[in-house]
C-alpha cells in the first residue's frame, strides 16, 4: 500500500475506533522500506485522536506493528 492511502485508511481507523468506544487499535505496516512506518508513526504523533503509541511486543508483531492507544 502506498503511504498516501495508508494514511486515508489510518484517519479512518482512527474514526472508527473513538466513535465505537475502543481503547486502541494495532496498525500493522510490516517492516519494508520503513517509508510506511515512519509516515503512520508521525501521523500518530499528530493526531488528536491518539493519547499513546508504541511499536508491537514480540507477540503482537514486533516493529513491524504499531499499538495505538485511544
């Protein structure tokens, strides 16, 4: 996926989970380039949906997932 549509899917995300009462949600971009990852990170970070994030434990996908709390 392209990082202009991640994104586009990523606010959606986001929508759905604080209007459906949902403590967070995973985000999964796999490792690649790290173009993904990096974008979604920083798109987190500016979001005012977002209290938290951190990359997956081992068992939740390492880094190539990102665990946002709501």
């Amino acid at each position: 996926m392209r990082v202009d549509e991640a994104l586009v899917r990523l606010d959606k995300a986001l929508d759905e989970a604080t209007l459906g009462g949902h403590p967070g949600l995973y985000v999964v971009h796999g490792h690649g380039s790290g173009a993904l990852k990096s974008s979604i990170r920083e798109a987190l970070r500016e979001s005012h949906y977002v209290s938290e994030f951190r990359p997956g434990d081992s068992g939740e996908g390492g880094d190539g997932c990102t665990v946002v709390l709501i």
